[in-house]
C-alpha cells in the first residue's frame, strides 16, 4: 500500500504507539505551560482549552443534565486527545494514532463500557430490564436485539472515526505522490477541516451514549 515515510519510528513499537505517546507529551506540556500562565484574558492557546471546557459543559447539561458535570474531565479530555491525533496526520512524516482501529476503538469501548457502568450504578437491577422489552414474552428476542444494538454503538463509534482520519490520510498521499505542492495544500486544508469534525462527533456521540444509559 502506497504509505508516506515517517520520520518518527522506535524499533519494535508500532507506530500509532510512537504516534499516540508523542500526541499525550505534547499535550501535558502545552497544559503544563497553560497552567502555569493563566492569563485573565485569555490568548490563544488558553482560549482554545477554555473553548472546549465551554462546549463540553453545554452539552453535558443540554444532552444529560446537571449529572452531565462529572463527565467533563474524561469528554473534554476526549476532544482534546483526538484533535491533536487528528491534526498529527497533517504535518509530513507523521501520522495520526486515530488512523488506526485499535486507537479509535480503544477509545469507543471506553465509551461503551463507562456508559453502562454508570446506568448500572443509577439504575441498579433495574437497568437490566432495558433489555428485555416491554412485554415478557418476548423477552428472549428482545434480549438478542437489544445486546446486538448495544454492541453496534462502540463498533460504528469506532469504525466512523477510524475510516474517516485514515481515508483522509490515504488520499492526501495519493495526491502528494500524483500532484506535488499545489493541490495536495487545499486538500490539507480540508483534512484539517474535516480532522475537528470527526473529533467533534466522536466526543458528541460518547455524551450521547451516555446519556442513552442514564434515562
């Protein structure tokens, strides 16, 4: 397969591990840095962490609730995360840790799992019923498709996010090879575009799933 050269590689790592550990060092310095310079109006930087927090209570409170508050830290740490492993597959002679399907669904079966562990905790036993239907005797096929529709959600969750970062990848690669320079910068342009959307539904879906658990 026609694959860019990466100019970051460690010897028996895989490369999203080496791609996945540099995106989570970049991370903690820049919050480092943030952290330690808090400004009371905000630049750049601060103001784009400041943005996420924003967005994410919003949509905690709009899609669960008040109770949507505790999942802050994990969500916004979620968008961040993804974004700068989106953004990495930008720059030449790197690529994105969410090109890869065991990231993408490293990150959905958290997803998948907080979110039943939380109806179970609000719900109790009763959660279990969610399963069985509306009526007992047909408990046995509702069983079957509510496990099955359960297990859809971290496997799109994962698979929508993963195709999209690596056929964005694929292609900006193709046409770097084809037509170097000038055609290959405006698709990037849209790659970077279409990095924060693919971040942005990814980090909706996951409030939304939970959301789905705590009714």
């Amino acid at each position: 397969m026609l694959k860019a050269p990466i100019l970051l590689s460690i010897s028996g790592i895989p490369e999203y591990w080496t791609m996945t550990i540099l995106v989570m060092a970049f991370i903690l310095l820049v919050s480092f840095i943030v952290g330690r310079n808090l400004q009371v109006v905000p630049n750049g930087i601060q103001s784009f962490f400041e943005l996420v927090i924003v967005m994410t209570e919003y949509f905690l409170k709009e899609i669960i609730g008040e109770e949507g508050e505790v999942y802050l830290p994990l969500i916004a740490s979620f968008a961040v995360f993804i974004l700068f492993s989106n953004l990495l597959g930008s720059i030449p002679g790197f690529t994105s840790p969410t090109a890869t399907i065991d990231t993408t669904a490293t990150l959905a079966l958290i997803v998948f799992l907080l979110s039943h562990a939380v109806g179970i905790k609000k719900h109790g036993i009763r959660y279990i019923k969610k399963f069985l239907g509306p009526l007992i005797f047909i408990a046995p096929l509702m069983v079957i498709i509510e496990i099955m529709t359960a297990l859809s959600r971290p496997l799109s969750h994962a698979l929508r996010l993963f195709a999209n970062i690596f056929a964005e990848e694929f292609m900006v690669t193709v046409i770097l090879f084809l037509l170097p320079w000038v055609i290959p910068v405006i698709i990037m342009y849209l790659q970077i575009f279409t990095d924060f959307m693919q971040a942005f539904v990814f980090y909706l879906l996951a409030i939304i799933y939970i959301a789905f658990t705590l009714e």
